[in-house]
C-alpha cells in the first residue's frame, strides 16, 4: 500500500501523458491536505474549477480513461438542454481566461459534444491537469485511525481514500471529500420488484440499459427485430423515437409501469424547455400513428428464453399475462447510487429514495409529479460526517429529475462553505426550467414514476 503525495501530475488518457505519481507523502495537517474530488464528470469537474478559481488544494479522481467517461456511452444522444444549463459559470469564466470559446448557448449538445467542447478542455486546463488521476477506483473511504463506531476526535481526524490505480493499491489522505460518482454505473433492473433475477442475468446479452447508438454501431442489432423498450421517462422515448427511424420492420413494444400512455407525455408545448417537450409532442404522434405497441401498467416479474425468443411475464391491473416474444430488450428503468465503497462513513441517506435525506422531501415522486426543486445548497446536503458531501446524481439518490445546473450550484455552495465563505455558501439562487405538468401535490403512485426525466437520464 502506497500514500499518495499532492504533486504535478495526471494519469493520461484524454487529457495528456503521466508525469509524476502521488506518491510517498508523510502525514501533513488537515489544513494543508486537499479535498478529494471522486468523480470527473460535469459536477466533479465543476468542483475543481470553483477551488482552481481560488487556488485551493485538490484532487479529482476518476475510475474511467477520459473525464465524463460516462457520458460518453451515451455521447450520441443530443441532450433537451441547451448549453446554457450545461455550462458551470465559473468553469467557464476558467476557461475564457485560457481564450476558450463558448459554444453557441441556445444549441443543444450531444453527450459527446458536452465532453469534447467542455469537459475535456476543462480538464486540460493548467489549475486543473496536474490534479487529476484517471483509470483510479476508489474502493474505501474511512477516517483516519478510526472505525465508523468511534466517535473521539472524529471531526479533527482527516478521511483517508484506497484507491486502485493500475493493478497498484494506494492510499491518501484529503481533509474533505465530495463523491460527484452519480449513478449510470448501476442501472436498475427490469423486474416490477426491483431486483436482479437469474433470468435476467442469463439473459444479459439481449438486454441493453440506456440508450444504445440505434443509428450507429448497433444499428444492425435492432433492424428487422422485435424490440421491446422497458420504461417511461425521456430515455425510454429517445430509444422508441431512434428506434422508429430504423425501418418498418422493427416492431416496438414500450412496456411501463404508469397508468396511461398520456403520462408519459410530459408538457409538451407547455414545457420552458423546447427539446424536452418536443420529445413528448413526437412520441404522442408515434403512437397515435400506431406505430408503438403499448402496454401500460404492465409490472414485470419473470423473463423466460423460448425457443421463439424471450418471454415477458407480469401483471396488468391485477390479472397476470405473458406478452409475446422478443428478440431484444432496452431497459430504460432507471439507476441507484452505490455506496458500498462508503460503509465506514456516517451518512444520512433516505430510505426510499436512496438520496441525500434532508434533500429526499424536496425531489421524491411520491410527493412531487414533476420536479423543478427548489434551490439547496452546503446546508441540506451536510453529512453528520463532516465534511463530506454527496452531489450530483448520486445526490438524487434514485429520483429521476436531476439537471446539471442543480449540480452546479451545490457544488459552488460546499467550495463556498468548505473554504470559509459562509455567507456565500447560504446564498443559494437557482434558474431551472419549468416542465409544464409540475405539481407539489401529492400524485398516485403510477403517475409518480419518473414522470419529467432527467438532463442525464437522456442516458
């Protein structure tokens, strides 16, 4: 086991050749320590770009060869939010201090294109470069001398990361920890019960979660085949809507949970923002042409291989029946964050929406149709751990209406608090757009499920 030393250096992949390792360091005060960053996606990045801007300790680790690696398994899919929502202002200011340029705000990017124009030049940026460890897993956290049952000198005690670089185990300490980690890396499964099946794990090389690239390299895996599409938010409709674009002879089946068909509509016209609600206004057409067979209130318990292809058993308004075959499944149901790495901190989670708790009130479907939440910052995202912050997705635990600009602003109110601006940090002001259907009052429970999307739930 190795220590990790705050020197000069990056571990390659997109943003440029190795230097020098972290490594070898000697305990420092926790004053001196940096605050580790886990994860190098949007809000990761955003992160560091606020403690950059004012020359403070850090570093960013991410398990993937490229910042936004995530992304980029669904860097084909164009996002319903311009680029105005999907750009951190002070990332930004960084960048236009190196001569960057801004896209064209009113555009609306491709997941590739908000890696490529954005991330990876945020990445490259001097106060940034020489912080970032890519192909670097975390795979514990703990504080420093102590088990998650001590209590004596917790808070002066410095967290202490292992991490996984290169087949080499190595081990730093930082003086506060923000996991921006999210959650694309755990899908949820097909099953009503929310639980991975043996049948659905035998049956893995026929189900693909997220949006596969239809009219790319997978072009050929759907063409000609029955396809049904596992699902009721924007991701489901991005797949059915490439899907459709194919040939005649895909059949389409959109399996969901909600009530109606209509519930997945969203605002359409009425929603602030345009790509959002054209998805829905093109979805309604697809099917009014009867081009979707649909199957709605449909809680799915059992797949089966047939020698016809696979079979889908469930429920329907309480009578159990078994669709007709198919030859491919895209499951669009969903993630849920993983904290197993994170079993020696004290967190706060909830209990149903696996989010930050004080946060769960402002953003469970159960409670919320829609959800453009109010703004939170440092204080509603504190961990009894102190100093350490859950953002992000992984922030929203397993609700679905999450946007980059929400991120955006947590992270500049934990920089904030972390480096002593607390009046700063209270500050919170957030501009989202309106959905059109947004509602605070309580829903039922199918028209509660995943009913506005999320800015990455495009994935």
């Amino acid at each position: 086991m190795k220590n990790i030393e705050l020197k000069q250096v990056t571990s390659g992949g997109c943003c440029g050749p190795a230097t020098k390792n972290y490594l070898d360091v000697a305990s420092t005060l926790n004053k001196e320590l940096p605050i580790a960053i886990i994860g190098a996606g949007p809000v990761g990045l955003a992160a560091a770009a606020h403690l950059a801007n004012i020359g403070e300790r850090f570093i960013l680790i991410e398990s993937g060869d490229s910042v936004g690696s995530n992304i980029l398994n669904w860097g084909h899919v164009r996002l319903f939010s311009p680029w105005q929502y999907n750009i951190d202002k002070i990332a930004k200011k960084v960048l236009e201090d190196h001569a960057w340029k801004a896209p064209v705000l009113d555009d609306l990017p491709l997941g590739s294109e908000l890696v490529n124009d954005y991330l990876i030049p945020l990445a490259n940026l001097p106060e940034i470069k020489p912080f970032l460890l890519l192909n670097t897993k975390v795979d514990f956290i703990s504080k420093k001398g102590l088990d998650k049952m001590k209590s004596a000198n917790r808070e002066k005690s410095s967290f202490v990361l292992y991490l996984e670089q290169n087949g080499v185990s190595k081990r730093m300490e930082a003086r506060a920890v923000i996991d921006a980690t999210g959650t694309w890396s755990h899908p949820n499964p097909i099953n009503a019960d929310n639980v991975w099946t043996k049948e659905e794990k035998e049956l893995k090389q026929h189900i693909y979660y997220g949006i596969p690239d239809i009219k790319g390299e997978q072009k050929g895996k759907y063409k000609g085949k029955r396809v049904a599409v596992v699902g009721g938010g924007h991701s489901a409709i991005n797949t059915i809507l490439e899907l459709s674009q194919l040939d005649d002879d895909v059949e389409i089946s959109w399996i969901m949970r909600k009530k109606t068909v209509e519930d997945a509509y969203g605002g359409e016209d009425k929603d602030a923002l345009e790509a959002r609600g054209e998805l829905g206004s093109r979805i309604h057409q697809l099917v009014d042409a009867g081009q979707v067979k649909i199957y709605t209130s449909f809680f799915i318990h059992q797949l089966n291989k047939t020698k016809d292809g696979i079979a889908i058993t469930g429920e329907s308004e309480g009578v159990e029946q078994t669709l007709s075959t198919f030859d491919e499944i895209i499951a669009n149901t969903g993630s849920r964050p993983d904290f197993s790495f994170e079993r020696e901190i004290r967190l706060n989670i909830d209990t149903a929406t696996e989010s930050v708790e004080a946060l769960a009130p402002l953003i469970d479907p159960n409670l919320h149709s829609c959800g453009t939440v109010r703004p939170h910052g440092e204080e509603i995202l504190r961990q009894p751990e102190k100093d350490f912050y859950i953002v992000g997705m992984k922030s929203y635990g397993r609700a679905p209406t999450f946007l980059m600009a929400t991120g955006y602003e947590q992270v500049r109110s934990i920089v904030a608090h972390l480096t002593g601006d607390f009046e700063s940090a209270k500050k919170v002001e957030l501009d989202l757009p309106e959905t059109g259907v947004c509602s605070v009052s309580l829903v039922t429970q199918n028209s509660a499920q995943s009913c506005c999307g999320t800015e990455v739930s495009n994935c």
